[in-house]
C-alpha cells in the first residue's frame, strides 16, 4: 500500500516539476525573454538544490522521510502559484528558486523512502515502480500543460498545476501515520563529510553518470520547448514530441529487468547513453513532427532506463545509515549541471544556434557512456 501511495504521488508532483519547466520557457519566451535569459532561468532551478541537497540528505537520515516530503510539495505549490499572481519576467525567477528549494527535500526524501521500503529484494521492484511512474508523469506532464496553454492560457497553466500540487500535499498529510520513521541506523553520524564517500571509486563513478544521465534529461526538457518554438510548433505539438520520449522511457523501464538478467548495469547504462547521443546529434537536422516524435522516442529508448539503474546503484553504494546523505551528494552534482550547463548553452544557443548545442550535449552522452565502460571494466 505505502508503496503505490508513493509512487503516485510522486507521478504527480514529477509530472508537476517537468510540466511547470515546459510551461516556464515556453511563458517566458512569450513575455519576450531571449533564449539566453531562458537558460538562465531553467539553471536557477538548481541553485538551492546545489547548495542543499547534502544538508536536506542529512536532514532526512536523522528525521525520515513524511515532513521533507510534506514540505517540499508544499512550497513547489507555493513556487507555482507565483507567475499566476504575479505575471511577469521577475516573477518567473522567484518561482524557478522557491521550486528548486522545495524539489530538494521531495527529491531525495522520495527517493530514500523508495529505495528503502522492503528489504534488498524489494529494493528493486519498487524502484522500478517508481521509475515507471516518472517515465509516464514525463508524458503527461508536458502534454497537459501543453493542451491547457492552448486552450486557456499560460496563467491558468500555472494555477492548474498548483490545484495538483495542492491536492497532492492535503493526500499527503492525511497518510502521514503511514510513513515510517528514520529506522535507528539512519542516525549513523556523517560528520567526516562526503570526501570519504567519493574516495570511494565506484560510487564516484556512478555519481558522474548519473549528473550526466539526469542532465542529458533536463536539458531535452530545456532544449524542446526553445527549438519547437524556433520552428514554429504550438504547444500541443511540442508537449507531444515530448511525450514520445516519455513514453519510450515508460517502455524501457519495463524491460529493463530483462535486460539487467544479460548485461550487468554498467554495460547497459553504457549502451542507453550511446543511443541518447544519437539522438541528440539528430535532432536539429529535421523539423517535420513526425520525424521529431521518432527521434524524440530514440532518446527516451537511450536515456529511460538510466534515472533509475543510477538511482539503484548510488543507493546499493551508500554506507550504512549515509543513504539519505549519498543521494544529497547525487542530487548536488545533478544540479551543479543543471545550473552550468543550461545556462552555458543558453548563452551558446543564442550566440551560434542550436545546433552546436545539440551536438555537444551527444558529445556530453558519449562521455558518460565512456565512463560506464570504465565502471564494468574495472579501469582504475
């Protein structure tokens, strides 16, 4: 029961976060923002998470899980409803700050209390429930907001979300005696900080991969909505090529099981980031929808099983009682990309085009596939 209340809930609070970065991009292009300024904006979601994330991983050891979950989708509620009370440019950034404050704490805390329902054998199930539930909130994230853009509006985009979020949290809350408590190992001290922990080479080597994984995700998120609008497709359009690569991660997230029974993880983290490179280096020489939706599912293909198979070997990594602290490391270094790469290629975007971007971010995937090889390769 615990775990289906989780998963949907995270479903529904993801779909929100991948929804409201669509819906601010496309907003902000709208009020006349340049793409620079868009880059800016998406990286200013990662400037609390790159500060925090260890301190909230800490924070939820010591405390469990329900008041960081409780929180986090409180103030996302209270992140949204800023642009649909205060319609302008400024406005846009206060929201993306008080979401990324929020999402750090729903982030990891949903995150451990996943990987720690059930013992070892159960860890991998309910991951990939949960992955499962982020593949499809990825599609109906984007084609919701999309379709209300469309129909009423960006500001009633915003407040739909918020009314979700809203929801979401009064669930929440009423479940809470439902939610375990930090069990006695979680209040192992961290006080020798995280420089012991990436000493230890595998787990440096997955947090790399999953900061790669995560952003080539987040910037397909950012990149989308600007090269749609580029070439002219409504936000319908746009929520739907989207929604391909959602649903091809759905699909990957399936058959991952299968595929972990014939190839360790490494090898097929390393193989999905070769595909999602691909992708990307396809992407800005076509513009036909069609062709869009087929390449856009190539990169869910490429990149749908690597949130969770990264999730799962950071978490299998973690000494005991520092699983909360390890994932607020993985999340730190998530969000350092986030914040320096949208912003980077924003400006590059504006300056030379899209193109270049796109290419350098496939050049970003072969990277982190290269260092999956090294992980199952055992390379010191």
């Amino acid at each position: 029961m615990l775990i289906w209340l989780v998963v949907i809930l995270c479903f529904l609070t993801f779909g929100s976060f991948i929804g409201v970065r669509v819906l601010m991009s496309l907003y902000a292009l709208e009020l006349g923002a340049s793409q620079a300024a868009v880059g800016v904006l998406i990286a200013s979601f990662a400037i609390f998470p790159l500060m925090m994330s260890v301190y909230a991983g800490r924070v939820i050891d010591r405390m469990g899980a329900f008041w960081p979950v409780f929180g986090g989708m409180a103030g996302f509620c209270a992140g949204v409803m800023i642009p649909f009370c205060f319609p302008v440019i400024p406005a846009l950034y206060v929201s993306s700050l008080v979401s990324g404050l929020s999402l750090v704490f729903f982030g990891v805390a949903s995150q451990q209390l996943i990987s720690s329902i059930g013992d070892a054998s159960a860890r991998n199930r309910n991951v990939s429930y949960y992955s499962i539930g982020l593949a499809a909130s990825g599609f109906v994230g984007p084609l919701g907001v999309g379709y209300v853009i469309d129909h009423h509006g960006h500001r009633m985009a915003y407040l739909a979300l918020g009314a979700v979020l809203l929801l979401v949290s009064a669930v929440w809350f009423a479940c809470r005696r439902h939610i375990p408590p930090a069990r006695p190992k979680d209040h192992a001290t961290s006080a020798s900080g995280i420089v012991d922990l990436l000493r230890n080479r595998d787990l440096r080597l997955t947090i790399m991969v999953a900061g790669i994984v995560v952003a080539g995700m987040d910037l397909y998120t950012f990149y989308m909505p600007i090269y749609g609008h580029s070439i002219k497709l409504s936000a319908t359009m746009i929520g739907a090529v989207m929604g391909a690569q959602a649903l091809a991660a759905l699909l990957m997230r399936i058959i991952m099981p299968a595929l972990l029974r014939h190839w360790s993880e490494e090898n097929v983290m390393a193989g999905a980031l070769l595909v999602a490179g691909l992708a990307y280096f396809l992407f800005p020489f076509f513009q036909g929808v069609t062709v869009l939706f087929m390449i856009s599912f190539l990169l869910g293909l490429g990149l749908g099983c690597g949130q969770p198979l990264s999730l799962l070997m950071v978490y299998s990594r973690a000494p005991a009682g520092r699983s909360g602290e390890v994932l607020g490391v993985r999340f730190t270094v998530v969000n350092l990309m986030h914040l320096v790469i949208p912003a980077t290629f924003g400006t590059l975007s504006a300056l030379v085009g899209l193109m270049p971007v796109f290419v350098a971010t496939a050049a970003l995937m072969a990277l982190g596939s290269h260092l999956s090889r090294r992980a199952a390769a055992g390379v010191k």
